[in-house]
C-alpha cells in the first residue's frame, strides 16, 4: 500500500509493507526529495513497525552548478539493520561525494567517492561513464 505526491517540487512517496510470514510485521517507509532552483534536498527512511527499528535511512544533499554538471552529497546506511540504533554512530556508515556531468544527451560522466565515518582504513573511488546503451564503472578501494 502507498501514497505518492509530486507538486510544486515536492515529490514524497510513502508505503506500508505487510509481511505476513509467521507472524504479522509491518514497515512503513518514505522517501522525499525537494528540488528548488539549482538545489535538492532529500530523505530516505524505513521503520519496521512491529520491531520499532528504523532499518533504513539516508540524507541527500545536490546542488546543479550549470545544466551540465551535478553535485552530490549522500549520507547512508549500508544494509539493512536487524537492531536498535546504539550509539549516534550506528545512524549513518559512510558518505558519498558525487560529481555528474552530462557529455551530450545520451552520455554523462562522473566520479564517486565513498568514505566511511568511523573507519579510517577505508574509502572508495568510483569512476564511471554512462550511455543510454552502455554502463562502464571502474572502482578503486584504498586502504
């Protein structure tokens, strides 16, 4: 079951999911994103009822500086949690940095950056070309 509303640059979409295994369990989950100017603002968020967990979630932050090229800042969850959030750390795993141009209509380019919060020992660079027939992704993890 769901509701989506899109207007005047406010799209949401929120759901309930039943799951009725062997015992009844529902999650409710909503994703937003607000687009004003040049700027996008947006959440993700997923809360299993019946445990009283919040299982997903996610910030977004975008900023386009010309028609061509986009940038992004996402801060996420890795998976799924099977547990209560802990400690203030536990809300977020990692940041992302993205820059996205466009070549011409069918092709964009970009890099990615993924750095974990509380692991010094890791981040990701992502390099990648998209066409409307091809995707090419190159990866890079440092330690």
């Amino acid at each position: 079951m769901g509701f989506y509303h899109n207007e005047n640059g406010l799209n949401t979409d929120n759901r309930i999911k039943i799951d009725n295994n062997q015992k009844l369990d529902l999650t409710f989950s909503t994703r937003t994103l607000y687009v004003k100017n040049d700027v996008t603002w947006g959440f993700l968020a997923a809360c299993d009822i019946s445990k009283k967990i919040l299982t997903k979630n996610s910030l977004l932050f975008g900023y386009d500086f010309n028609d061509k090229t986009s940038f992004f800042v996402r801060a996420e969850n890795e998976n799924f949690r099977n547990g209560k959030i802990q400690s203030w750390k536990n809300v977020f795993d990692h940041f992302v940095v993205d820059t996205i141009s466009k070549y011409n209509k069918t092709t964009k380019f970009g890099v990615e950056v993924k750095l974990n919060l509380f692991s010094y020992l890791y981040s990701q660079v992502v390099v990648f070309l998209t066409t409307r027939i091809s995707w090419w992704r190159s990866s890079s993890k440092m330690i």
